[in-house]
C-alpha cells in the first residue's frame, strides 16, 4: 500500500517545490525518510504544513456538518454536484463563553488572513417555552456585533446584525447571517467581543428569557450547541478540466476500466504485462487510505478514497475511444512514420479530474469540510 500511496503523492505534485532537487525522493534511501517526505507532499496538497493534532475527541461532529458533507460528497467523498458548495472551505465552531446568558463568543484563530469570508452564519437552537404564553405567537429576535467604546472611536456598544420574527411555539434551529461581523472580527481579531441576541414582542417589550430560551453550551447537550457557520474561500483554483455537470457514480465515474470498445487496434496490444506488452490506456484502481497514512485520528470522512491512476499504451492509430487530443493524434503519426528521430508516442494521462471532500477536526477541535480540486481521475486519454 505504501507503494501506491508514494505513487500517488508523486502524481499528484509532480513538479516540486523550486527549493527542493528534481531527485528529491531518488535521493533518500531510507524508507522512513521516503514516508515521511511524501507525507509531507501529500500534506501540501491538502494545504496543511501538518496535520491537525489527533485529540480523543470529545465531542461528536455536528449534524449540521454531516448532512452538509452527505449533500455535496458521495460515499468516497467525490464531489456529488460542482459548485454547490459556496467557496471551497466551511468551518463549525462552538460558544466559548458557555454562558446562560444570551451572549455568544467564538474563537476564529483557525481561520487564515487570506481566506475570503463569503457567509457566516450564527446556529441557535430554540427551545420550547416554559411557561403558556397564549398572547403571543411571535416575537422579534435580534442578533448585535458587541463593541468596546473604550479602545475605539466607537460610540457604539452594539450594532445590529440580522432580525426577523420566529414562532415562540415552534423548537428548533433558527439561523442567522452575521457576515459583516465575522469579515470585520477577521480584519481586527482584537475586536471580537461576541454577539448578543434579544427578544422582544411584536410591540417591542423585552421578553421572558424563561419563556423564550436558545439552547447553552453549558446546560444542555452538545448536539444542540449554539454554533457559529462560516463559508470562506482561500483562493485556490482548479488547474485541469473538472466536470462543470452532475457526477454521478454511473456516469461521471465510470467503475469499469475505460479501456474503450474492442477495435482491430486495440486487441493488437492487448497483451499481459507479463508478456512484455503494454495493455491500452485505462483508468485503474488507486486507493489512498488515510488510516494506513496515520491520519484517521483527525479525518472524520472519507477513511479513504480511490483517486485512481491512469496506464498503458497509446499504440497507432489512435480511435476515439482513447480520447486522443489533435496534438496526440499528430504526434502518433509522427512517431509512427519516424519523420522526426525522439518523438514519443503519446502518453497516458488523466482525461477529466474530479474533486474530493474531507470532514475533518482541526487543532482546536473545530469541524472543516474542504473540498479539493483534481483528486481523482475520472477517466484516461491519449494527450
């Protein structure tokens, strides 16, 4: 497995750091060093330095992650639907403060400078009222960003963030936006003192906080945490062809090898290996288990995934089902004619690159989905 596992991470960042010789891995012969060097390749691509500390966690994923995960990936964690998630990075964090009161604080230090804040959300879970309130079957809950007048030319103590009306009768999550003081708590992390939630009737009076109560950190199960949702991009971009359609584990990943329709020119080079002949160019089974990988203390899902590879010749003449590019089509020619001395025959490469997703815990114990770009190989061709 180490052996695919290698293989992989050399597919995956075949051009090397400038720092780094092209004989990087050649060069080491110690088979630790070899691990730990294509770990640490492997961790680039993820776009860690390390992996998050593997904590005995506490505290189970919340619901709201996993269904999210479920929406976007399938059983491997293969992007379901392109483009569906806002950005490519969503982050859960819990209340802090785990105060009864209704004053809410999450810790953002996890977040890096340079991601982009899309949306953010604040998650509260109401409860259902104490007391028989049968005057009232709305009431208005506010959501303010707190501010320090004493470090700033601030006059302000509070500014509104979101407001709507929510049934008092009704349990449940209620969820509102509070962007703007997320992008600005990112811009000056000094300025975080939390958020502040009111309710008040349709009339504008204060309101029994026994009669209409949110769920704590402090007395009520984790499950029902208020938690803070933010969507962010950091910046990275596809660099080959992703599927802009639906994927599918019928239509967009194939399960058979893409070795196309039997033609005359196929069967004559599809031979064993063993027998010194190269079989055509197909898509073929390349797992990663992030278990063997040591890295399932922190991954949550998937325990693996199949990025597949792609293998085998590109003999003359190339028919279409070997998806052959123009250029490849040329140079086959060429090479086949002998016109020029040195030219190859074309190579078997990725034909479509789908992206993956990984529900992980960070170093503060917080839930990411992230979502990669050019994970797997959805199908092969001659380029």
């Amino acid at each position: 497995m180490l052996l695919s596992f290698a293989a992989f991470v050399c597919a995956a960042a075949a051009r090397p750091p400038v720092h780094e010789p092209e004989d990087h891995f050649s060069a080491v012969n110690d088979p630790e060093q070899v691990r730990s060097a294509a770990i640490k390749r492997l961790l680039e691509v993820f776009g860690m330095d390390d992996p998050p500390a593997a904590h005995a966690h506490k505290q189970q994923p919340p619901q709201y992650m996993l269904d999210l995960y479920n929406t976007v990936a399938d059983a491997n964690g293969v992007t379901k639907v392109p483009n569906l998630l806002e950005g490519n990075t969503v982050r859960s964090f819990f209340d802090k403060l785990h105060s009864e009161q209704v004053e809410y604080r999450f810790n953002l230090s996890t977040v890096a400078r340079t991601e982009k804040v899309l949306t953010a959300e604040l998650h509260l879970f109401k409860l259902r009222p104490q007391a028989k309130l049968k005057q009232h079957h709305f009431c208005q809950v506010s959501v303010y960003q707190l501010f320090d007048t004493s470090r700033s030319n601030n006059t302000q103590e509070k500014k509104l963030l979101s407001s709507r009306l929510v049934p008092v009768h009704t349990t449940g999550w209620e969820v509102f936006t509070i962007t703007h003081a997320v992008r600005s708590w990112m811009s000056d992390d000094g300025s975080n003192l939390g958020l502040r939630v009111t309710v008040r009737t349709l009339g504008g009076s204060q309101m029994d906080m026994k009669a209409i109560r949110f769920a704590s950190g402090r007395s009520h199960h984790q499950s029902k945490q208020p938690m803070l949702v933010v969507f962010t991009d950091d910046g990275r971009r596809s660099t080959t062809l992703e599927n802009t359609g639906m994927i599918s584990a019928t239509s967009g990943l194939p399960h058979a090898p893409l070795a196309g329709s039997p033609s005359r020119s196929a069967r004559s080079v599809d031979y064993s290996e063993e027998e010194g002949v190269s079989l055509p160019c197909q898509r073929l089974p390349l797992y990663v288990d992030f278990e063997e990988i040591g890295w399932s203390g922190w991954i949550v899902s998937p325990r693996g995934y199949n990025a597949y590879h792609c293998k085998g010749s590109c003999p003359f003449p190339l028919g279409q089902n070997m998806k052959p590019t123009n250029h490849a089509t040329v140079q086959s020619i060429i090479n086949a004619l002998k016109l020029i001395k040195g030219i190859e025959t074309p190579c078997c490469v990725p034909e479509k690159l789908f992206s993956i997703n990984l529900l992980f815990f960070d170093d503060e114990e917080n839930v990411v989905l992230k979502q990669y770009n050019d994970m797997v190989a959805g199908s092969c061709g001659c380029h």
